[in-house]
C-alpha cells in the first residue's frame, strides 16, 4: 500500500495481543458479519442493552448471525424470560420472505395442538416490526434452543451416534413430520441436520448460569465501506475507502452451550422406564470404519426456496440457494467449492436471488460459515470415473475441507394463545386454544428434538417453487425437476438423515465432473448404484429427465455402475451384523423407493419395529 494513500478504518483489527491493519479482503472478522452489510437495507445496528418493543425485550448478547440477520439473546421483561431474537435485514426481499416465513410459523401454531408432534415442531413466540429512521427491520421472536443434530453428528463422527439415541431422533423427526403433513398440509421441503435441533432442559437455569459465568461480551469497531454493485447484483466493498466513514461496532457471537452428555448421561437403568414403547435406540457401531471421502464435500448446494424465484438463466445450473432460518448451536462439516469464501454467518432464511448458490457448513463452536458462489457443470461427458456410493463420488478431483461457525437459535412451541403479526393482530384465529409449551426432559427421554426452519415449507399440492431440498437430501423427483412431488420428498430426507446420524457420513455426495456430467447425473448414478433401476415412466416427465436419461431410460453421461445395495453397505463398510443390517434395511428402504409412488407415507413408518428401543440396547451407552 503507497505511505501516501490511508487505511481503511475496517481494516484496522484488535486482537488478543496487539492491534493489526489487515488487507481487504481479510478486513472483517472471520467469524462475524461483514461491516460492508450495514449499508443501507441490511443489518440493524445493535448494542448490548439495546430495547425492541417498547422496552419490553432487552439485548443480553450476541448469539450469531446469518446471511439474512443477527440473532441476539434478550431478556422478555413481560413474561420474565430470555428468548432468541432475529432481527431481519431491511431490504424489500429480506422483509417479505419474513413475513412469508411468520405466515408459515402461524400457520403451524394454529393446528392440533394435542397432536403428538406438535412438540417437535417448533413454532416463534413473536413478531414485530422495528422502525428506525433510516429503515424497517422485520423482527421474530423465539424459545432459545439447542445445538443442531449437525453437532451432534461432528460430536460422534468416529462412530456414529449411538443407535438407540438415533431411534429415539427418528421417532421423534416422524411424529413432527406427521404433524407438518397431516394437521398443517405442509411439506417441510428441507430436512437436513441441520435443521433439527435439540431442546434444552431447563433453558432459563441454563441461561442464568452462563451468563453468570460468560466473560463480558466483546466487541471491536470497524468502518461501513460504500456498497458498489457488481454485474450480477452483488453488493462488493470499495477497496478503498475515504478517510472518514461511518463506523459500526460489531460483537462476537456468543452461542448458548449445548444441553449434551456433558449436563446428563445416559445409561441402561435411566433410560429403561418407557424409552421403548414410544421413542426409539440403538447399539453403538462396533468398529465402523469411517470414509474421509464421504465428509469432504460441504453441505452445500442448498436450493432456495421461495414464493416467486426470478428465472433461472440456465436449465441445467443450480445456482439456487437456501439458508436456514432456524436459530441453533454450534456444528462441524467439511465443504468443497472451487471459489474463495466470502466469511458470513450461519443459518438464516431462505435467500431470493437465484444467481448465487450458497454452501453452509458448520463447524466447532470457534468457527465460522462461508458463503460460497459458484454454479454446477452444466456439460456432460460419456466416461464415468469411479463408481459406488458411500466409497466416494464420481469425481475424481479432490476437495478443500473448511469448517465454520455457530449457526443460530431458533425456538420451540409458543406460551400464548394467540401469535400476534407485524401489526400487532392475530394472525390465525384459530389460534385460540393455547399450544402447550414443549415437556421436559426426563429420564425415559433422552434427548427432545424438534424440527425447525419452517421459511421453506410449501402446501403440498400448491408449490411455491419446484426447486426443493438441500442436495445431499433431494429425492430423485427434485433431482428430475418433476412438479409432482409431495410430502413423501420429506420421507426420502429422513431416511438421508438416519443414515447420516448411525454413519457420520451422507447417503449421496454427488459431485460434478467438469465437462463430462453435473452433479445431478452423479447423484442419480448413485442412487441407482445404491437402491437399483426404476421405470422408465418414473424417471420422466420432470424438468431435467431428458437432460440426466436417454429415450430408453439409462444415464445419458455416466454409462459405468457398481451397484453396491445398501444391506451389504452396512455389513462390509459399517461392519452391521447381519441381522442388524436386515432390520435398518427394512426401515430405510421403503423410504428410499426411488420411484415416489412406491414410497411410504410417514404414517406408514411412524411405528415401525425398528423404531423400538430394547433396555439392553443403552448398555454401554454412556452419553451424547
């Protein structure tokens, strides 16, 4: 940098030891958000002890922040509580796709509240909006809850979570899907890790011990650079700024810990009461090897969903994105993209623009989410490289591993009887009848999930979008780009999920190989590698059938399988003894028909046998 020209006040860093000047683009913290988006329609600045509502929520600290917010932990004066609350970017886009989401959460509050899984479904406690005057900030209201499964996942990637534990989530994952099909005709469209998360036992203990004890929050100033816009509408910092600009102070994020085997253990007598009858288990993997190939790649290539999605430019280009909007813990994944990272934050809802596709990943609580822009290979090739799910994908490049950071909190069933809208009046009428708060933990359940980022759900028959699901959880009909998918796509995410939870590892994690096929024909070749062929009338009709088959129905691209069935992927890679791969086998497989008219409703799988915990199954389970 010329002695003459001045440094940019963001790029001026106070760390532990002495103060640093560090170069764009490294000028914001890694783990915080940019200071570039408090421009004119995004964040809020906000400051410990800042007041919402009149006074009534107060600002405690700093739990994370998303792409599209920051979430703060704040006192409710009114009901003398802590709650969770995200405060929306200002921008016109950001606003609605808030309110569309408030729509959705009310909607979910004013079902069955007796239904049994209405506690795993989470629901938001407030809503509001926030005048400033420069801006209108969209404001929402949640329980705190806990880490995501995500974390849960990274906490047993060794072995896998313990099978027991693994039935008690998946029981608990179907009762809340069940309440989401049946009593709200939504289909969530976004199961993925991480978006369940884990109650917390006594929150507000939880929360005034921590806080008693949290070292006061720490914060550092940095300069607002002025916004330009590249071609494609991406807001991009000066490089150089003046001398003089505004300055915002930011926080660190402080996330709330996690209510793990740390607070609690599990063992064979605390668990023996009733765990069976109406949650689920299992016993620890013995031995699983685990493939570094199958976490290399990021959770990434989440699809955004949304009510009126500009064009697509390309057919054949997912460049869609979604993230989260549940407000959650600290997790860990691995990612793979070809473009350097722009630091941002964790899960948020779902973004509007169709141009960027966005890769979350999720790391130790010290670590930070990327924003990743690229596009999928839209050309294709005649080899295959590779074959076999589980082993590794079709593509033979290799992969960069990063982690990331907290994602944020998002809540659980409201304690009103009626949810009140941006404007201060009910938004459901039917709402009338108070939703009961979520039980507690005991010693015959283990763990408590409940099922959040709502912001993505659609009517299953009245689709806001066709473009659904993050990847490595898309049934094949997402895949096709088919217009007759319903809420069995949700059952396909689930079975995705289990197997990740007993495995640490994704079920599919396709990969494009450059010119030669995208990740679509990859993650097709996998799953006919893993599940076997389907008709021919079941792989077309959809948006991209002719794109991925030829007119007899075999790949166009990838011409080389090796089919590897499931049963014997647990047997010879996850060493499952025979009978333990039999009956998972017949859990998972009527979930991952890849025809979706063969495949079951959740009604179907809610009681199935698998699900059943045996006492001596905790033995030897000792915590989570």
């Amino acid at each position: 940098m010329a002695p003459n020209q001045p440094c940019a006040k963001y790029q001026y860093v106070l760390t532990s030891s002495t103060p640093k000047i560090v170069p764009v683009p490294d000028n914001e913290p890694k783990d915080e958000e940019s200071p570039a988006d408090y421009n004119t329609g995004g964040y809020l600045v906000i400051k410990i002890d800042d007041t919402f509502k009149d006074g009534r929520y107060i600002v405690a600290r700093k739990l994370g922040w998303g792409h599209f917010s920051t979430v703060w932990l704040i006192k409710d004066t009114r009901e003398n509580r802590y709650s969770a609350l995200k405060v929306v970017k200002s921008a016109t886009r950001y606003a609605e796709t808030a309110r569309d989401e408030i729509k959705l959460l009310s909607q979910v509050a004013a079902a069955n509240p007796h239904h049994p899984g209405r506690p795993h479904v989470v629901s938001f406690l407030d809503s509001f909006l926030h005048r400033t005057p420069q801006d209108t900030h969209v404001c929402i209201v949640f329980e705190p809850l806990g880490e995501t499964l995500l974390a849960l996942i990274q906490r047993n990637k060794k072995k896998g979570v313990p099978k027991p534990l693994v039935k008690v989530i998946a029981k608990q994952v179907l009762l809340g899907l069940q309440y989401l099909h049946e009593e709200c005709d939504l289909v969530h469209t976004d199961i993925k890790p991480e978006n369940i998360l884990i109650s917390i036992p006594d929150v507000e203990a939880r929360i005034h011990a921590e806080l008693s004890i949290s070292p006061k929050p720490t914060s550092f100033h940095v300069g607002v650079p002025h916004p330009t816009k590249s071609r494609s509408g991406l807001s991009i910092p000066y490089r150089h700024t003046p001398a003089h600009e505004r300055r915002v102070q930011i926080f660190d994020s402080q996330p709330l810990s996690s209510p793990s085997s740390r607070s609690g253990s599990i063992s064979a007598s605390a668990s023996s009461h009733s765990v069976h009858k109406h949650v689920s288990g299992k016993t620890p993997i013995s031995g699983a090897p685990i493939s570094q190939l199958l976490r290399k790649s990021a959770r990434a290539d989440p699809t955004a969903i949304i009510h009126s999605p500009p064009p697509i430019p390309s057919s054949r280009t997912s460049t869609s994105s979604t993230i989260s909007s549940t407000l959650s813990m600290p997790a860990a994944s691995s990612s793979a993209v070809s473009t350097p990272p722009t630091s941002v934050g964790s899960a948020d809802m779902p973004i509007l623009s169709k141009m960027a596709s966005i890769t979350l990943m999720s790391g130790s609580p010290d670590s930070k989410l990327t924003l990743r822009l690229n596009t999928e290979s839209v050309v294709a090739s005649e080899q295959h490289v590779s074959a076999s799910p589980l082993i590794q994908s079709h593509t033979s490049s290799d992969i960069h591993h990063t982690t990331s950071g907290p994602s944020l909190l998002t809540q659980t069933a409201p304690r009103q009887s009626t949810i009140p809208s941006l404007d201060g009046a009910p938004l459901s009428p039917s709402s009338e009848t108070p939703v009961p708060g979520p039980p507690s933990m005991s010693s015959s359940t283990p763990i408590s999930i409940k099922i959040a980022d709502l912001g993505n759900a659609t009517p299953s028959k009245q689709h806001f979008t066709e473009d659904i699901q993050t990847r490595q959880y898309r049934a094949p009909e997402a895949i096709l780009g088919r217009r007759d998918w319903g809420t069995r796509a949700d059952v396909w995410s689930v079975a995705c999920v289990i197997f990740e939870l007993l495995t640490a590892e994704y079920l599919f994690d396709p990969h494009g190989q450059g010119e030669m096929f995208t990740k679509d024909d990859d993650h097709m070749a996998q799953i006919i590698e893993l599940l076997g062929d389907f008709p021919l009338d079941a792989k077309m009709g959809g948006k991209y059938s002719r794109e991925i088959f030829d007119h007899a129905g075999a790949l166009r691209y990838i011409k080389t399988l090796k089919p590897w069935p499931l049963n014997r992927v647990m047997t010879e890679k996850y060493l499952f003894s025979t009978s333990e791969a039999d009956d998972l086998c017949a859990f998972l497989e009527p979930m991952l028909a890849v025809d979706q008219r063969e495949r079951k409703e959740v009604i179907d799988m809610v009681d199935h046998h698998w699900l059943n915990v045996k006492d001596e199954e905790w033995v030897g389970v000792d915590g989570w």
